[in-house]
C-alpha cells in the first residue's frame, strides 16, 4: 500500500479509502467468523466476495455511507473497516460502525483509535453535531471504549438482538458536539488529531 493512500492517521493504525478489491478476501473470512461477528448484525447470513461485491456497489456513491478500510501503520495490512452510516445531513448526524476482523490486532487500542478519528473526522470535517452507535449490552470491551471517549448512553431497545438462542438488548449511545470539544482533550489520541485536522 502506498503511504499517499493514508487519510487519517492514528498512533498504530491509519485509514484509507476503499477499494473494490478490499470486499474480497480477507472481509469474507472475517464476516464468516463467528468469534468476530459475534455481537454484530452480521453473520447471520453466509457472505461470499460476490455477495460483499454487490455491498460495495451498492455503497458506491452513497450520499448517506461512508467505509473506510483500518490499515495497521507497521506493515500497511488491512485488519478491519469502519464507517459512518444511515448520514443525515439536515441534522447533521450519522452511525459509527467497526468492524476489526483481524483477531491478532484486538485488544491494543485500535478499536479506540478508529472510534476517535472517525468522530473527530465526523464532527470537525463533516460538521455533524451528533455521532452515535449501537452496541450489543454483551458487547463489554466495545461498549467500554465507548464510555471512555465520551459517549453517553441513549437508551436501550429491550431484547433487540437474537443471538445464539439468546436475546440481548441494543445500547444506543452517542457524543453531541459540545460534548466531544470537552471530551477530546483527555483522549491521548488528540494530539494526533489536532495537527492533522488543524483544529
Ligand atoms: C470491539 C472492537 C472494535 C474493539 O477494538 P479493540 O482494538 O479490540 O479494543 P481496544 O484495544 O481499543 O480496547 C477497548 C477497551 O476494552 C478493554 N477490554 C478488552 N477486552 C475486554 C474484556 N473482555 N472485558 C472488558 N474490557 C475489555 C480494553 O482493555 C480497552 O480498555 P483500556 O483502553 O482501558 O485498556 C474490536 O474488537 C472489533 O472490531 N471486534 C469485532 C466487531 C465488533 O464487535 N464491533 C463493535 C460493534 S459495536
């Protein structure tokens, strides 16, 4: 991957645009996985590269979704995607999405990484003035790095998800913009942030 493909950088990972060939192999196995997918809507379905093919399409020129692919700044390899959904652009709102589907990068902070780029990209670049996200309530270490940047819990949808014979309840949470301005100075990921968003 060439480094002019990097759009926004963190301390570990960066994030670059999508392309065609990264809904192929490795996202297939990474949707397939059940450890991976295990609080996510995704998964219930067998997926294949045409079916994420077809995803990708749909998703092209999308004036409401917005993927980018999380790259680990080391050796540039693809480990997960993120994005900004269901964008509404008179409220000035959108849902946080992640998915990191390389299990050997869990648990080193990339997951928060993302989510604070991609809310100070949301808030700061698009001028949204609220970010916010679903979580399964299972979903602990999700739901934790929530907490940390910020984000305040909605409310909850009862027995919203059916997994696994069992159902769990959707946490809805987000950050509003007056809330990220305060909250962001006590992310360590902020000085990053600054310099390249010049804010
Ligand atoms: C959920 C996900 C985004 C988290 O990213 P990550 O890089 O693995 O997580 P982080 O390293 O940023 O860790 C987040 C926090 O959870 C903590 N954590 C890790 N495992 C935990 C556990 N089993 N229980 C409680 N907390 C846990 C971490 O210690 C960290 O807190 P800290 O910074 O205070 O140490 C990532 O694992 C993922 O994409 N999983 C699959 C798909 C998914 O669940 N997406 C989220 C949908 S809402």
């Amino acid at each position: 991957m060439k480094t002019t493909d990097i759009y926004l950088e963190g301390k570990s990972i960066f994030l670059r645009s999508m392309q065609p060939q990264d809904f192929g192999e490795p996202m297939v196995r990474w949707v397939n996985d059940r450890e991976v997918t295990k609080y996510l809507y995704r998964g219930t379905f067998p997926a294949n590269a045409q079916s994420l093919q077809d995803e990708f399409h749909n998703m092209k020129g999308s004036m409401t979704d917005l993927q980018f692919a999380i790259c680990l700044k080391e050796n540039s390899q693809y480990i997960g995607v993120t994005g900004l959904h269901n964008i509404n652009w008179i409220a000035r709102n959108g849902e946080f999405r992640i998915l990191i589907g390389e299990k050997s990068a869990w648990n080193k902070g990339a997951g928060t990484e993302v989510l604070q780029l991609m809310t100070s990209y949301a808030i700061d670049i698009l001028n949204f003035n609220k970010v916010y996200l679903g979580v399964n309530e299972a979903n602990v270490k999700a739901h934790k790095s929530y907490l940390k940047a910020g984000f305040k819990e909605e409310g909850r949808s009862r027995q919203e998800i059916f997994r696994n014979g069992k159902y769990f309840d959707a946490v809805r949470m987000s950050l509003l913009k007056g809330e990220y301005l305060e909250a962001r100075t006590s992310w360590p990921l902020w000085e990053t942030i600054q310099k390249q968003l010049s804010v």
